[in-house]
C-alpha cells in the first residue's frame, strides 16, 4: 500500500464507492450524483502539499497501483497547525487494515513533513467501522454533537476525535 498523487486513472474507483449507497450511508455530504466530469475535475484539482485554507487528497494506491480509497487532509490552518482527516476506501479495500495502514502514513505527514500538531475528524455517531478504525489510530474521543444533522429524514449525531503530535508519537511505539 502507499499513497500517491490521484490519477485520472483512478476515476472508475472513485466512482465505485461514491455511488456505493451502504458507503454513501455514513457519509454527510451526498456524492451519488457526482459525474465521471465531476470526478476527473476533483483529481485534476487535487493538491498534495499542504496550503493555508486548502485541502490535500491522495489516492490510496496498492503495490499493483491499482486505487483503493482517497485520503486527505482538508481545511489546512498552518497557523493554528491543524487539519481536518478524511478517509473513503473501496468495498474490496475494507477489512485488511489497508485503512489503518493509510491512516498511520498521512498521519506521518501530516505531523512530520507539515509539521502539524493536531489532526481531527468527525463521523456520524452510528459508523462503527470509522470509529473503531480512528481509535485504532490513536484519534482520541472529544466529545458528541447530538442530533446535529438532519440527514435523510432523521436528526444525526456527529462524534469528534483529534491526534496530537504528542499522542501520535506515544501511539507510533
């Protein structure tokens, strides 16, 4: 597994999970709609060195090159040193720790090569999966916004998690 820059060539799997509706579940945002022009605008766009205000997206490739999911880094304050983490993998992906193993290497540079001290996400309080994956990681509990979202006709819970520098580091072993 290693990370890598999005090719156009990784369209077809982006769409894969996008129009996935057990993935699109426990997602905030809908992206069933999205197109093939969509997508290949999104890799084109995609950045992968950290710029204040921006986003970063890798594709999470396997040792075939073949794509996997996309990780990123969105919303980057460099002068706070935060931002916020993004994981999606395909179907085929889930359930042999490519997640875990993609985690661990944005989380490296996110902390070492960019030089940020906190990394944070939320997830719909109901995704099992992305909560045990996120503690597995080191991401640590901070708190519940209940019901905050009204999603597909029922009110959500969002759960937020963040890893320090310092908490990576002592989860790194």
């Amino acid at each position: 597994m290693i990370l890598r820059e999005l090719k156009e060539k990784d369209a077809e799997g982006m769409m894969e999970w996008m129009h996935d509706p057990e993935i699109q579940k426990n997602f905030r945002f809908s992206v069933l709609d999205k197109t093939m022009e969509d997508i290949l605008d999104f890799i084109r766009d995609a950045e992968i060195q950290i710029i204040d205000g921006k986003s970063i997206h890798y594709a999470i490739a396997g040792e075939d090159d073949e794509y996997l999911g996309t990780i990123s880094l969105k919303n980057a304050d460099l002068i706070s040193k935060n931002a916020e983490f993004a994981i999606s993998l395909r179907k085929k992906a889930q359930g042999q720790g490519i997640g875990t193993k993609a985690t661990h290497e944005l989380l490296n540079l996110a902390f070492y090569d960019f030089d940020l001290q906190r990394v944070y996400l939320n997830v719909l309080s109901e995704n099992e999966r992305a909560i045990h994956l996120y503690e597995k990681c080191g991401f640590v509990y901070e708190g519940e916004f209940r019901k905050h979202l009204y999603l597909r006709g029922e009110y959500k819970s969002l759960k937020w998690y963040s890893i320090l520098r310092e908490d990576y580091n002592v989860s790194r072993g």
